[in-house]
C-alpha cells in the first residue's frame, strides 16, 4: 500500500458523538477531508446541522441524540448501519465534567459523569463490535483525558471516568482484536474548548495562570487532537491497540 494511502479515511464510515462542538467537532471535520463520510451525534440538532455544513465531501449525516438513553443506543447504530452501511471506526468525544471537591461529590454527581464518559462510551462499542453493524479491523478511539492518568483537585469523580476508560480500553482490545478491530484511547491535557472556558469561569486568575505554567506547550486546540484520532483511524495504526496516546504539550512531563 503506498504510504500516502496509510493516513487516508477514504471510504470508511466514521461515528463521532459530541460531534457539535470541540474535539469531537474538529475530528467529524478532519475526517470528512480525509475522505470519510461521517455520522454527526450530539443533542443540538441546530449545532450538529451547522457542523455538517463544513464538512468536506458528500454521504454524511446526523443523528440527535442524548447518549444517557442507554436503551435506545444498539437501535440508533441499526439505523446508522441500514441507512449508511457497515460502520469503520467510532470516536467517543462526548463527555462532561464537573468541579466537585469532595464535600458535595455525592454519588448521584459521580454517576451522572459516569453516564457520559464511561457507560455511554462501551454502549455504543458493544453496539458498532457486532459483525453485523461493522467492518472487520474497524478503529475504535476513546476521547480520555490526562486526568486520566494523574490527580487533580476538584475533580475526582471525573478522573475516575476517565482512568476506568482507559483501563477498560485494554481490557476491550483483547476482546475486539478476535476480529482484528482495534480500541485505544487518546488523551488530551488542557485544551481550548468549551468545556474548559466553562471550568474557568469558576477559577480564580491564579488558579488559570498556574494552570497554563503546566503546560510547556500551552495549551492545545481541538485539531491537535483531532490529527492523533485521525492517525488511530486510519490503517497507519493498524498494529496499534489497547494503548493509550498521551497527547498533553508536555503536561505530564512534570
């Protein structure tokens, strides 16, 4: 294969939730001008169909949908599948977070965050993992993060979702890889996203500065991460599975 083929996504079907915003917005994009079509998932019907319009290429779509009715997730790929066709890889971008210290971090806030980034997560790869739904070596990525890895004040319940997705990753790779398809997480620092001006808003201007003194890069944007997902996606990766890419601008470098 030439080696230009290796880093396409022509012709693969991708799926990526949180697709009307951030991460998951900047991968729906760099996929679709990497060849893909692609299926946009969020709630915002209005922001997935502003999103749509700046993809490149033809064949894609959009599904709304609130990614805590586990319920209806195995329905919402057989329809994904019966209008689009075999699915080739999956990108799990949605997720919240919460500033909880541990006085007021009561369980029903924990199960909340867990919802999104952890149950929905393995919902949708148990769904899409079926023969019958996707390809044979089909890619699955999980949007972690590195606060997966290490600790940070506040935000306990969050970086239990976040590590329980990155070990639960490893655990799946040895499953899926029965059918040669591949699972692996990537996982960003700070990145300027929605999500992180509204976890600002609380901080004090030290508590930012001090923040940005961690990153020797500073901070990232959204196609920093889009640009690893993509790679994971594509068959440059192939013998890639189970790990976790730490994409962080030296953040855990500390």
């Amino acid at each position: 294969m030439d080696s230009k083929e290796l880093f396409t996504l022509k012709d693969k079907l991708i799926v990526v939730t949180g697709a009307s915003s951030g991460i998951g917005k900047a991968t729906a994009v760099l996929c679709s001008q990497l060849g893909a079509r692609v299926v946009l998932i969020a709630r915002d019907m209005e922001r997935l169909q502003s999103v749509s319009e700046e993809l490149a290429g033809d064949g894609h779509s959009i599904v709304s949908y609130d990614l805590t009715d586990y319920e209806g997730i195995a329905d919402t790929v057989k329809s994904i599948v019966k209008t689009s066709g075999k699915i080739n890889g999956f990108v799990h971008s949605a997720g919240i977070s919460m500033t909880l210290p541990l006085r007021v971090n009561k369980p029903e806030k924990l199960l909340q965050i867990l919802s999104v980034n952890l149950a929905s997560a393995f919902e949708f790869v148990r769904a899409i993992s079926m023969k019958k739904h996707s390809e044979d070596s089909s890619s699955f990525v999980m949007i972690s993060s590195i606060m997966g890895v290490v600790g940070e004040v506040g935000l306990s319940s969050y970086c239990a979702s976040k590590g329980a997705l990155i070990s639960g990753t490893k655990a799946l790779a040895l499953e899926l890889g029965t059918r040669k398809q591949r699972i692996n997480c990537v996982s960003p620092a700070m990145v300027k996203t929605e999500m992180l001006t509204r976890e600002f808003s609380i901080l004090s201007v030290q508590q930012i500065e001090s923040k940005v003194a961690r990153h020797p890069l500073g901070f990232g944007s959204p196609e920093d991460i889009a640009n690893s997902v993509a790679f994971l996606l594509s068959d440059a990766s192939k013998w890639i599975t189970g790990t976790n890419m730490i994409v962080d601008g030296g953040y855990s470098a500390r």
